[in-house]
C-alpha cells in the first residue's frame, strides 16, 4: 500500500469510541470549530486499539497517524481522546505510549498510569488512601468464598454497596444490606468473572431523604461544571442510567471545602481533569473520578468543552 506524506490537513483529531453512543464527541467537535474556525477530525479510536488496522508512530518529535482505510498520515498539532470505555483502555495503551512520546499536544491523553488509577476501583482507593482523600470503607474481592464475602459484609456493618472493580453507569451496583442480597451480589460477579468491591453505605441523603451526590467537573484546578444527582429509589445508585434525576448548577455555588476536595481527588490519580462523583455529608466523600465524564445537556459546550478544547490548545503537551 502507497503512503501519502504528512501533511497539516486537520489541526486538531478527536479520537473517540464511535461505538459509543454518549455524544461527548460532537460537543467537543463543535468547541474545536467555534475557537479555532476549522472542523476537526473525527478518528475511531478502536482503530488504533490492539489489533486495529490504523496505527501511530514519531515522526521529527511529531505524532503521525496512519489510516488505513485511505493511505493517509495525519501529524495533527493537537490529539484530543475521549469517551474511550472502561473496559477497553487497556487495549489502548499502546497509543497512549507513542503519544506521549510525541510532542503533540494532548492534555494527559497519554498518561495510562492516571487512567489505570482512576479505572481499576481497587487502585483508585488505594491511591485515595495515600493521598488523604477521605473515601467510603471499602474491600475489594476476586472471586471470593462464601465466608471471605460474608466476613467482608460484616467487617463493613452489613449496610454496603458492591460494584465491580471496572465498571461504567452503575451497571452491576447492589446495595446489599442482608446476607441474602450479598451472597446474590457474590453469585453476579462469580458469573461475569470480574473482580469486584464493597463499600460501606456512605448515608448520601438529602433534606428529604432521598440519595444525593455531586459530579464535579475539574480541569487543573478549576471547576467547570458541578450536577446535582438525586434518586429517589434508595436502593438503586444515583446515576441517570439508573433513573437518578441531574439538575446542572452554578459551579460558583459549590462550597470552596468541596471543590478542593474535588481537584484533590482528581489530582491524586494524576489527572489533569476528570469528573468528579462526591458526597455532601459529613464534609465530603469520594466515590470516584470519571476519566470522561459525559459532556452533554445545557451549558455542556461553554462549561466544559470550550475550556477543554482551550486547554489542549494554550496547555503544556505533557500529561
């Protein structure tokens, strides 16, 4: 196959999932357009994966991306990745290594370690605990006996919620306040074969009594966006995917003691921005930090992606 050379034909490359359906990407487009006047590429990250057709390498201290589908090689001045899921990112370090190898711009796109930290729950607390970022109680099982599993539930008080330890969405979360309910939680992950955790019910409840919490957007050590989520049903996790109900509000409204617990948390995984999920109560507690959050709903592009975009743009190349 006939290479054609490099050339600057698209400044900045958004690399995302195109299997997703979340809608991150076009949000980021749009900023790109608005603020530099030029559309940006649209690249399938799966292609650069293990296994995929596209493949990058240095060139000059440049990054050069070469497509397959067309023989073209792209050196763009900017990569933005996104929206890449959980449970493929390992597949996607590769990349992440040439990237960072590259001068190109990228904000933190090629730091696997931070994204291993923020992916692998059973790290993430681990890295929370150094740090003296305050965090539910939480043990991490794989593949655990009855007993090991129900001394864990005792050792929590009997009122916790599993997860896996890679998840997205709230997809394979229980709250588990009974012998039965656990050992059902055991039999779910026994069956998908995933490594998993429990974590002591943090009492997230609102004036009302509904369950509560906070995704806190930051870049650097700014807030951008800050969604209220509340669900009423108190045995379900307050995600939208789970019918938890999100109100955006003013990120001037967000207490000082949680915004810098929200920057702490996202700096002590060693990312640059991230997506924030806290809890009000008792002066803040961690669950997680979203690599991607969602960027999408009203002020979505001015409160996050313009400032992304921005950042990739005026930002240091390292990670």
């Amino acid at each position: 196959m006939t290479t054609v050379p490099a050339r600057h034909d698209h400044r900045i490359v958004v690399i995302t999932d195109h299997g997703s359906d979340e809608g991150s990407s076009a949000v980021l487009e749009a900023a790109v357009k608005q603020l530099t006047g030029a559309a940006a590429l649209p690249l399938d990250a799966r292609r650069f994966m293990t296994g995929g057709a596209d493949r990058a390498e240095v060139r000059d201290g440049r990054l050069a991306l070469h497509l397959a589908e067309d023989g073209r090689t792209l050196t763009p001045d900017a990569v933005i990745v996104y929206e890449i899921p959980p449970g493929d990112r390992h597949r996607f370090e590769d990349f992440q290594r040439v990237l960072g190898r590259s001068d190109t711009a990228r904000l933190g796109a090629a730091d696997s370690a931070a994204w291993r930290n923020a992916t692998d729950k059973s790290r993430t607390v681990e890295r929370f605990a150094r740090h003296g970022v305050p965090h539910a109680p939480t043990i991490t099982l794989d593949a655990p006996d009855r007993e090991a599993a129900l001394d864990a539930f005792s050792r929590l008080g009997g009122d916790v919620w599993t997860r896996p330890a890679t998840g997205l969405g709230g997809d394979g979360v229980f709250h588990a306040t009974t012998t039965a309910q656990l050992l059902a939680a055991r039999d779910h992950y026994a069956a998908t074969g995933r490594k998993w955790q429990l974590s002591r019910d943090a009492r997230n409840f609102d004036a009302r009594g509904r369950r509560h919490q906070l995704r806190v957007v930051v870049l650097g050590e700014r807030v951008l966006r800050v969604c209220e989520h509340v669900q009423e049903a108190l045995d379900e996790p307050c995600n939208e995917a789970r019918g938890a109900r999100s109100t955006v509000l003013p990120p001037e409204e967000l207490p000082q003691r949680l915004a810098d617990l929200a920057v702490a948390a996202t700096r002590a995984l060693g990312l640059s921005f991230g997506g924030v999920d806290l809890a009000v109560a008792d002066g803040g507690c961690v669950f997680e930090v979203n690599v991607h959050p969602v960027i999408s709903g009203p002020g979505a592009l001015e409160g996050v992606a313009l400032p992304l975009v921005q950042a990739h743009l005026t930002g240091p190349s390292a990670p």
